[in-house]
C-alpha cells in the first residue's frame, strides 16, 4: 500500500466523517457527553475524556482491519485470486459509494443494529454513569463495532490488502481521519450538522469512494488479465526494497551514499 492510498484513505474517511458519522454517531457523542464530561472540569480534562473515545473506536477499526486483513490473505493466495479480491473490492466500493449519496440502498442493506441486543445495552448503561478515562476508551471501542456502510467500505479495502498488518493500517488511518468531526462535534454541532455543509462533504467522500473503486477494478484486471506479468513485478519491488540496497554494484561504487574510485572506500 502506497503513500498515495493512505491519502486517499485520509481525505475520504474525513470526509465521510462529516458527512456521515456525525448523523450517525453524533448522538452517542451528545449522550456521553451530557452524563459524562462536566462541563466546568478543566479543558484538559475535557479533552482527554473526548480523545479517549474517539481511540477507542481507533483500536476497535484496527483490529477489524486486522481480521479483514487476515482473511483477504486467506483468499489471495495467488496473483488470479487476489485480482478477484481486487475486483470485488472496487465492484463493492463503487457500490458503497452509489449508496452514500443515496442513488441505491447498498449499505442501508448491508446495515443491522447490534444496539438492540441485552448485552450491549447492558455494557453501555455500565460505561455511561462512569468518569474514568478507562470508560470512555471502552465506550469507543463498543461504538466501533456498531455496524456502519462507511466502515463497510474501508474493511472491504482492507480485505484487499491481503496482510493483516496493512488491514490493520487501513482502518487506523480511517479512523484517525474520522476523530476531528466528532471531537469537535460538541463545540460546533450546529455548523456541522447543517444540511448543505454535511451534503456536500458526502457526496465528495462518495465520488472519491467510486473513484477509488474504479481504480481498484483496474488493478483486479491486470491481475487476472496478466498474472505472471504482476507476479514478477510484485518479486521485483519485493526484491528491490529488501536487497537493492545490498547489491554489488551498489557496495563497490558507493560509500555511505558517496561515490568514490574502485579501492578508494577504505
């Protein structure tokens, strides 16, 4: 995965968080914040309390990115079967992506409440009447695994990446990207949650999401299309990252990354 992933990955998930989780999740944020944070505590007080949340929902996203990490290099064990994963990734974000600006019902689909169930309820009752730091990590952490199109979206990307370190890398990064809009939900609810600001920012983080999609049925097709060209070239970058540095050429001409005549290195 590319610093130009992790970009793409940052500025949607930023501007899905907007656009999305603050109708999503913005009540759990007013609710804990009305039973939990004491307004005339001290700021930094404050502050940790919303940061301990939002990295707890952060650890949550990672250990699913794991998972779906864990199992897409199950599947893609070959350059074909990862090329399907490729291509089932880009058709289900294009799908994800359709669906966030409200052109098909994909994700309202894909979407259950595990808030109905005893032992949710009964662990968020637990969390919401205590003050401790622990309380709001876990808090984060338990409205992480809330079922959700956008998180949907990025597991699936995960998936993708056919490492459980990279899922894990995939879904950190999404869910640091989302932390701003919720922490700062409480100072300026009323700004973000006017309708033409969080409509523009989703239908951004959507074309983005289908863009992307796009661009990850391309890699599926030269996958499949050309396996032993990609499988080549994936040893070749595996080969150059790992050795190039270590190469023949490289110590005799080179040293300390400064070029010198043949017996002239010391």
């Amino acid at each position: 995965m590319g610093n130009i992933d992790l970009i793409i990955i940052l500025t949607t998930a930023f501007l899905g968080s907007v656009g999305h989780c603050i109708g999503m999740c913005g009540g759990i944020v007013v609710a804990y914040t009305s039973a939990k944070v004491d307004p005339r505590s001290k700021y930094i007080h404050q502050t940790t309390s919303h940061l301990s949340y939002n990295f707890g929902r952060v650890a949550t996203y990672t250990i699913l990115g794991a998972i779906f990490g864990s199992i897409g290099q199950v599947i893609a064990f070959t350059p074909t079967t990862k090329g399907i994963l490729f291509l089932i990734t880009g058709v289900l974000m294009i799908l994800a992506g359709l669906s966030l600006v409200g052109n098909i019902k994909f994700l309202n689909s894909a979407e259950w409440s595990v808030s109905k169930y005893s032992w949710y309820q009964n662990t968020f009752k637990k969390l919401i009447v205590s003050k401790s730091y622990g309380s709001f990590f876990l808090l984060g952490m338990l409205n992480g695994i809330i079922p959700c199109g956008l998180v949907y979206s990025f597991a699936i990307f995960a998936a993708s990446t056919a490492s459980p370190l990279g899922g894990a890398l995939v879904m950190a990064t999404f869910g640091l990207a989302t932390i701003p809009a919720l922490f700062f939900l409480g100072f300026i609810t009323k700004f973000l949650q006017k309708g033409s600001l969080r409509g523009t920012m989703m239908k951004l983080a959507a074309l983005l999401v289908i863009a992307y999609g796009v661009f990850t049925l391309y890699k599926g097709y030269n996958f499949v299309a050309h396996p032993e060209k990609m499988k080549a070239m994936m040893e070749k970058m595996m080969e150059g990252s790992i050795d190039g540095s270590l190469d023949e050429g490289t110590l005799k001409g080179k040293f300390n990354g400064m070029k010198c005549a043949p017996g002239k290195c010391g």
